[in-house]
C-alpha cells in the first residue's frame, strides 16, 4: 500500500474516535489536580508502574517530573522492553496477580487486547476531550502521553556537513557511508521493523540488499546507536535512535515515508490504588508535561504545530501495523533471515560500555 493512501486511511480514524467518544457514558473528571491528588494522598502504598524502553535511566525524567509536583506519592518505576513487560503482565493474569498498577508500553496491540478482557480502568482525566481523538480509546481505557519516532537521520552536526545529510533511505546507500552506520535489529524491535517495513515497501528488497554492504553496526536496543556514535567517532549516522546530546541533530527525510507512534498509557482495573494512578494519568495528559515535552504533543492545544504536520508519517499506522500479529511475524523472520539473529549485549542488563 502506499503511503499516502495510509495517510488517507490513518485520517479516516478520526471519523469513528469522534462518534464513539460522543456517545462514551464514562465522563471526563472534573476535578483539578490538586483535587486528584488530596484524593490520592488517602491511599496507602507504591504505585507500581512499568515503562517500555532500552535503556534502565529513560524514563527518569518523567518520573522525577512527577515525584517533584507531588512529593507525597511513593511511586516505583521500571523500565524493560515493552515485549517482555506484557508478558510478564499477561503471566501474572495467568496466576490471578496483578504486576504493575500501570503501565506505559509501546506495544500498543496489548492495550486492545486488555480493553477486551475487560482487565484495564476506564478513566477520562481532565483536559480528555484535548487529546487527538484518533490516538485513543474512547472510553479513557488507555491514553497517548507522547509522540515518538524512528527514521529521521541523528548526526553529530560537527561531524556530518549540511550538504552530506541525507534526504533520503537512498541516500544512505552512497558508500560514503560504509562502515560509519549504526543502527537497530528490526527483528528485535517493533517500531524499527515497521520502519524497515515502509522503507522496503518504497525501494524494494534490492535496498536492504544494498544496505548489507555498506557494513552496518547492527546492535539491540535503540538508545544503543547514539551510544555508540558519542563514544566512536568513526560511526556516524543512524536513523533508529535518538540525538543522544547537545549539538546532535535529527532530520527527518524529505519525502520517504518513516514510522511515529505515541506511548500509551493505562491503568489496571484491579489497582489498590486508583486514586494515585489517576492522578499520573492526569499529569501525563496536563498541559504542563505535554509543554514540558515539547512539540509534537498529544493534544490539540498544546505547542505551534501539530503531530499531524508531517506529510510523510502519521502515528496511527503503526497501532493498526501491531494488531496483526501474524504480518509482524512474517516482516519479523524475512528480516531476521537476511539480517541474522540479534547478536550483542542487552543494554538493560549488561554494561555495554
């Protein structure tokens, strides 16, 4: 399918999250945050919360943010590959247990799947009818809380000129580029493969064909790449990662299709403690994190442009992609059969450097 009938497709969405949110019975809280958290302060205990990523420190800043506004809520956050994490949650349903209060994954298919179960709570907290309606559930069973993609170049901007940047996968195919890229097993990550996936999809399997001459360093993880190039100079350029500090840059190409999602977030029904875990889901969606976040944000009134502003990737795609667990099997082990298995250090566990 090409991209820009996804485009189509991906707009469509908001036709039916319209409709279903009018008619939702759950109503959208009313109270302030200061109200939510006298609430909360009533309960007794850690509110357990899991956080998809690679690397233990990436959602600190989130958490610290949280713990700074109010100090009185005890949270306990870890953080693990989102595929491990629902399993992990999944088993401990398996036992009548519940693993965490919260969780915040990438794996968006699990959100539908617990919806259905019957297992998540369904909450609408203030600011609710400010989120794009296309990115969540009608009823506040999960929630987008940021945007995030892969497939825009990270470069050092002392090291790559502006005219050496590429405008597109093609471009990373000049053997100027041979030996000096890093990037992320698609076979290990979903986003990655779906990027990979809309990448064939434009130039055909002869560009990954083209891709495996050019030396790339595959590693697992995708904080891993920008690790890599702020300590090895010799590496240069990745697009599955993120600029890992100041002076690095990341351009998204000029017309190639890449892939962006939203991290999801929601809270699990039989919780101890559903005040505390309303009133994370209400900051994470408040005005004052989305800004703190910076553009492009979940909502619709927060920063000058907007998570829809790109015309070459969309953040509703990637959900519809992760539903159908069979095709991302199939993508999976096409990949994983030209690229080989995922070989290296895990970067939750082991001290890569």
């Amino acid at each position: 399918m090409h991209f820009m009938t996804m485009r189509v497709l991906s707009g469509l969405a908001f036709v039916p999250g319209v409709l279903s949110a009018a008619l939702s019975p759950i109503p959208i809280d009313s109270r302030s945050l200061s109200d939510i958290y006298a609430a909360a302060q009533k309960e007794n205990g850690v509110l357990r919360v899991v956080h998809g990523g690679d690397e233990k420190n990436q959602a600190d800043d989130l958490f610290n943010a949280f713990s700074t506004k109010f100090p009185n809520i005890k949270v306990n956050h870890s953080v693990e590959l989102s595929k491990y994490l629902d399993g992990r949650i999944n088993q401990a349903f398996l036992q009548n247990e519940l693993y965490a209060d919260m969780a915040i994954l990438q794996t968006l298919q699990d959100y539908d799947a617990w919806e259905e179960k019957g297992v998540l709570l369904n909450y609408k907290p203030p600011s609710f009818d400010k989120i794009w309606p296309s990115l969540t559930n009608p009823n506040g069973a999960y929630l987008p809380i940021f945007a995030a993609s892969f497939g825009p170049f990270v470069f050092n901007s002392s090291v790559v000129s502006a005219g050496d940047i590429p405008k597109s996968y093609a471009d990373i195919l000049d053997p100027k580029w041979k030996g000096k890229i890093v990037l992320t097993y698609p076979n290990d990550d979903d986003a990655v493969l779906y990027l990979f996936k809309l990448i064939v999809q434009e130039y055909g399997w002869e560009w990954l064909d083209q891709l495996l001459y050019q030396d790339v360093q595959w590693v697992r993880g995708t904080a891993t790449p920008a690790e890599i190039m702020l300590r090895n100079t010799s590496k240069t350029i990745s697009f599955t990662t993120y600029p890992p500090a100041e002076g690095w840059i990341s351009v998204a190409p000029v017309s190639d299709p890449y892939m962006s999602w939203t991290q999801t977030s929601a809270i699990f029904k039989d919780t101890n403690l559903p005040e505390t875990a309303k009133l994370l889901q209400a900051f994470l969606i408040s005005e004052e994190f989305q800004v703190s976040r910076g553009a492009p944000s979940v909502r619709k009134d927060v920063g000058n442009s907007t998570i829809w502003d790109a015309k070459n990737t969309d953040y509703v795609t990637f959900h519809q992609f992760m539903e159908d667990r069979d095709i991302v099997e199939q993508w999976r082990f096409v990949f994983e059969d030209k690229i080989g298995t995922a070989q290296g250090l895990n970067p939750l566990i082991d001290d890569i450097f």
